[in-house]
C-alpha cells in the first residue's frame, strides 16, 4: 500500500508540474511608470477657448492622433503629459499665442478575455481592472476552468509582445489578452 500511495503521489505532482501555462514566467507587476497612448485609445482633448479645436480624437493604427489646424500628432508611446505638451507645443507654433490644452484618456484600449469562460470577447477597460474582474465581465469561469493562474500576453513599449503567467488578483492593463487554461481533472 505504501509503495502505490508514494506512486499516486509522484503522479499527482507530475501532472501538476505539467498543468497549461505553469512553465510560463510569472507576470511582472509595477508596469513601466505613466500611462502610454496607444491605438485603441481615445483622447479628450481641451483647447481652451477654442471649442472648435477641442475634441476626443481616436489613436489611429499608425499611432497619431488628427487634429484640426495642426495635422497629425504621434501618440504611440506617449504619456498623457507627452502628447499634451506636443500638442501646446504645435498650437503655439504659429496658430495661436499660449495655448492650454488639456488631455485626457476618454476610452482606453479593450482587453480581450480568451480559453475557459463562459463568454470569451473583447471588452472595455477600466482602471484598475484585476484577472478575477475580467473573468467576471466576461462571464465567469467555466467548469473545466484553471481558476488559480491566467496567462496575460502583453506588450510593453518598444519590445515584441510576451506572455506570462498571473494570479488571479493581477492587474490588468489596457491591450492585454488573458487566457484562461483547462485544467487537467
């Protein structure tokens, strides 16, 4: 009896230590710093006094923002203050004497949930957003579902997109793709 016990046992952690996502790399918290635009995004911006320049303006696929009188404005990568700035910095150039503009995210980037919920989609962001809270939106895990780690695919700037493993309590960011395994038994 002994000897099965042991070998039960050394079967049961075989197969946790081969259980989806487990030999990915857990997920590194703290993010980079500010907020950075990206497509997706969306951007309340106040020219003040001048209604007609104000607006909330879409980061296009190539990253800029179309503004009236000035063009396009790079956004891709910018913080709020960054692209802000940028914009002050192109008014004053020539259209209007000292411009204040204001900017802020109208709409952020969706997150898309994927694997064992009830209903996989893209959906809104919202600050401040964990993997529980997105498994939620998204209609809660299945039956089948690995509810202990998620995987999260995310890009951080200027590097290709990674994947990691994440506990439940984990941040999310705008952009993200959480997937959410099958569990063996």
């Amino acid at each position: 009896m002994t000897g099965q016990r042991i070998k039960i046992v050394l079967l049961l952690v075989f197969l946790a230590a081969c259980s989806p996502g487990s030999s990915l790399p857990p997920l590194q918290e703290g993010g980079d710093g500010a907020y950075r635009l990206d497509t997706g995004d969306s951007i309340n911006v106040i020219v003040f006094g001048q209604e007609s320049l104000s607006g909330v303006f879409a980061v296009s696929d190539g990253g800029d923002v179309s503004m009236p009188l000035i063009g396009l404005v790079p956004a891709r990568g910018l913080t709020l203050e960054a692209f802000r700035s940028e914009v002050e910095q192109r008014l004053a150039d020539g259209f209007l004497v000292n411009p204040n503009v204001s900017a802020q995210v109208d709409t952020y980037r969706p997150i898309f949930v994927l694997g064992e919920v009830a209903a996989p989609g893209q959906f809104p962001y919202q600050p401040g957003m964990t993997v529980l809270t997105a498994v939620s939106i998204a209609g809660g895990f299945t039956y089948r579902a690995e509810q202990d780690y998620v995987s999260i695919t995310r890009q951080r700037r200027g590097e290709q997109p990674s994947e990691a493993r994440a506990p439940r309590d984990a941040v999310v960011q705008p952009g993200d793709v959480i997937n959410v395994f099958e569990r063996f038994f």
